[in-house]
C-alpha cells in the first residue's frame, strides 16, 4: 500500500507526464493543493521523478532516467544493455502511458493498490511476456503454432495464423533485445502470466473452432502434463 505523499507523487508525475507546466496549472491538472505538490518537489527521494526550471517561473516536467534504474535494480544487466534500455525508455515510455493509461481521456492509476515505480515495472513485466510469445512464434509475418499445438495435441501438427493483437502495445519494447527482455519478464509472475495468457487464448480459440483438436487436447492432457500449466 502507498503513503499519501507516494500517492500524491503518482497523480502528479501521470498528471504532468508530456509536457511542462507552471504550479497553478499543475493544480488544475493533478487536483492536488500548491502545499502538496512542493511538498513533494522538496522530498529528497521524489526529485528524481520531476525536473525544475526556474526562469521566469517555477515550471514541472517528468523525468524518466530513474525508470530504468528501477527495472536494473531487479535485473542482472551489463552497461551497454543498460544503455539500450534507458535509450528506449527515453524515447518511448511517455507516449505509451499517454495512451495506454488513459481513462475517460485521463492518464492515470491506483496508487491505493502499487506505487509509482510498480506500476512502471509491472507494464514492463507484462509486456515483455506478450512481446517474447511473438519473437519466438514469428514467422514470414504468420504466427508458427506448431508446437504448441503439438503439445496440446500430443500429435506432430503443423500451424500457423494471423493473431489479432495491438501490436503497436508492444512498441514500447519492440528495441529492447530478447535476452534482456526475458529478464524483465522474469521480474515478477506476470510476465510469465501474460505469456500463458496468449497460449491460453491461442488454444481456446483453435478448440472452439475445431471439435476434433479440442478433444485430442482433452484427451491429452489425461496422460501429460497440461498445456495450459503456468509453471
């Protein structure tokens, strides 16, 4: 669970995420009190989440450089794969929360349920595992179901199709190289839980079209361990 000053920090840095704006319009945007918002701007360990400028005025922005430290602090990662991740955070990850965070035209989240930082790292985690299920299924812009198939079946099949998935969702990852990808998606279960989760809907789709894979994976699973298994 989040403190008030944890939660604040969150409203603010989604509130003010792509661009830079004076206290009074930080106000209007985050609903927060002009004594909240400096409270947080003083508090040592936030500083990281927001840069200063102070001309004429005192105007906010979000700085992102501590996003991927927080990924590199749960990862073993060398410092040139280091710098491809901060590289494509940098690029990236303010024009994909601005989008995909959104509800009701508001980017925002629960900061009653995860930090900050969790958030950031769970989007991570999550996309990484839909993002490693088509690398190692991607084939001539088909999606190989061989295997898969042939596990659920306990036959030797050969399959391919046209998945529907936002793949632009996965841009934000899209650079990142497959070794480090892997071990963000292994940061928590749900990398592995979104990588099942294509399985499973994969699999529920080919059953529900064909009764005669649905009952060769029924009987299947009977005498091997299940496809659908997380771990």
């Amino acid at each position: 669970m989040s403190n008030d000053n944890e939660k604040n920090v969150g409203i603010l840095f989604l509130s003010i995420l792509n661009s830079k704006y004076n206290i009074e319009q930080c106000i209007k945007r985050s609903e927060l009190t002009a004594e909240e918002i400096s409270n947080l701007i003083s508090i040592p360990k936030f500083q990281k989440y927001f840069r200063k400028e102070t001309k004429n005025e005192l105007l906010l922005s979000c700085e992102t450089d501590w996003i991927g430290e927080e990924l590199s602090k749960n990862i073993r990662i060398n410092k040139s794969e280091k710098k491809i991740l901060h590289e494509t955070i940098k690029e990236k990850i303010i024009p994909h929360i601005s989008e995909y965070w959104k509800e009701n035209g508001k980017v925002k989240r629960d900061f009653e349920i995860r930090t900050l930082p969790e958030w950031i790292v769970s989007e991570f985690v999550f996309l990484s595992g839909f993002a490693i299920w088509f690398r190692e299924k991607e084939n001539d812009n088909e999606t190989d179901l061989s295997v898969l198939l042939s596990k659920a079946t306990g036959e030797d099949v050969q399959a391919s199709a046209n998945i529907e998935f936002d793949q632009k969702r996965l841009q934000i990852v899209n650079s990142i190289p497959t070794q480090i990808l892997q071990k963000i998606m292994n940061i928590n279960p749900a990398g592995k839980i979104a990588y099942r989760s294509l399985d499973m809907a994969v699999m529920k789709g080919m059953a529900d079209g064909n009764s005669d894979i649905a009952k060769k994976m029924k009987k299947s699973s009977r005498h091997n361990k299940s496809w659908w298994k997380f771990w």
